[in-house]
C-alpha cells in the first residue's frame, strides 16, 4: 500500500474502531468487523474508501471460493458498518451478497457420549470445563468468563454476565459442577477466576488477569473427541444442545456415574 493510500486508511480503521465501540458492539463483533477491512485493504493493497462496486463483486466472488458463508457474511455486515458509519455512504448494493438458506440438524451427542467425553479429558481443567458447559447450558466464552464471585452455592445458581446481546441471566447449578468448580479453585486459588489462564507456574496462574485461551479450550475438546472415536461433527457449542437433556441437575446424588465423578480428581 502506498504511504498516502496507508495514512488515509490507518485514519478511517482507527474510526471504524471508534464507531464500533460507540455502537455498543462486543469485543468479539469488533474483531470480526475490524478483520473485514484489514481483509478486503489487504486483497486490493489500498484503502477500501474509494473502491468501485465492480470491484466489490469481484471481492465477494473470491471470498465465496476461499470461505464458508458465514464468514463471507460477517465480511458483508463489517463493510457494511464501514460504508454506514465510517464513509458516511448507502451500502445499496446489499443485495448481490445473499448466503443460500441451508437448514442442517446438529449432530446430538447422547449422554452417554458426553460421559465418555468428560471422563476422557486428562487436564482437571477441560474437564471442569467442559462439564460445566455442559450441565449449565453455557456459551464457550461464558464459561471461561466465570468468576469466583458469580457462584452462589447456598441458592445453587450461577450469574452469567454480560451474555449473548449483553445480557445477564441467572442458571441453576447443579451439586456436582458445584463440587467440581470448588475442586478446581481449590487447586489453583485464584483471587477471582475460576478458569484462570494456565500457562506456568501456580504462582503465576494465580497472578493471570486473563482466563483460558480459547483456541485452548476448543483444542482440547478437539483432541478428546478424536481420542473416543466419536465421528460426528462436534464442538464445544454442541454440548448446548442438550438444553433438555442436561444429565448432571437429573442424577439422582451417589448414583453419578463414575466418568463424571473422576471431575473432582486431581489432574
């Protein structure tokens, strides 16, 4: 990119990221939408303010070979938001961007299944988390997010904050998490975090300021899937669709099953 075409287009990202904040959007949707214009500078070498419509399309047609859909169309609702609140200009042409409407089932993880994956993971830690995503119904980021704080063992209930849509909301906690999310605090102590990010010593694990990696978390599920042989398509938001058929709040107490029991063993 040329010097001017790098200046003009430092200035108009670094509004993009201004607006996206003052629009309320989470950290995740500021990523994406930031990614999109990175993505689409990056593909023609030159600030995106003066592109024509033709090379739009011609933009949009390599991305449908290259990506699945949903990320052409968070590429589509980022430059969009540019066009809107950044360039000040219609974004009219919306409609040349349509994703096809494909209605897929999810494959279903039986109980069973999910036992065998809990039990499976070795780290203490993917196993706690993976069981309390599980039993209580939450998002990836979600369970990271939990803090010593939110738990409320006499009304065994746990407060998600600031949720899909910045939303709060309160869930059951069921006896076991319960034990298995104090077993894990109990080993590492930290002041807030109940997933604190795990890289080095326990001293500084407890001095993190930032919960587990992610991509960590999804690797492990990855690998545990794989080590049990399970072939469907499964990841950690897969375990959110067993809103009614969680196992851990139905177990009647001492009759859990022993996979699920080793979550409050030592890693």
């Amino acid at each position: 990119m040329k010097p001017s075409e790098q200046t003009r287009f430092d200035s108009l990202y670094r509004h993009h990221l201004r607006a996206l904040k003052l629009q309320g959007m989470s950290d995740s949707t500021i990523d994406v939408y930031a990614r999109a214009v990175r993505r689409i500078g990056h593909y023609y070498d030159c600030c995106p303010d003066q592109l024509t419509t033709e090379q739009l399309e011609v933009y949009f047609a390599e991305l449908v070979q290259s990506h699945s859909w949903s990320t052409v169309k968070v590429d589509r609702n980022g430059l969009q938001f540019f066009w809107k609140h950044v360039l000040k200009r219609d974004w009219q042409w919306v409609e040349m961007i349509k994703a096809p409407r494909i209605r897929s089932l999810p494959d279903i993880l039986t109980v069973a299944e999910v036992e065998q994956l809990i039990g499976t993971t070795r780290h203490l830690r993917y196993r706690v988390f993976l069981l309390a995503t599980y039993s209580m119904g939450l998002r990836l980021g979600e369970t990271l997010a939990l803090q010593v704080g939110d738990i409320d063992g006499q009304r065994k209930q746990v407060h998600i904050r600031r949720g899909k849509g910045h939303k709060d909301r309160l869930v059951p906690l069921p006896d076991l998490t319960y034990q298995a999310l104090r077993a894990l605090w109990c080993k590492h102590r930290h002041p807030y975090l109940l997933f604190p990010n795990a890289s080095g010593s326990l001293e500084r694990i407890r001095r993190a300021t930032t919960p587990m990696d992610r991509g960590g978390a999804q690797a492990a599920m990855k690998t545990v899937v794989a080590q049990c042989g399970i072939k469907k398509k499964v990841s950690i938001h897969s375990l959110r669709h067993h809103a009614d058929n969680r196992i851990m709040p139905n177990r009647a107490a001492g009759k859990r099953p022993a996979a699920l029991g080793r979550c409050l063993e030592s890693a």
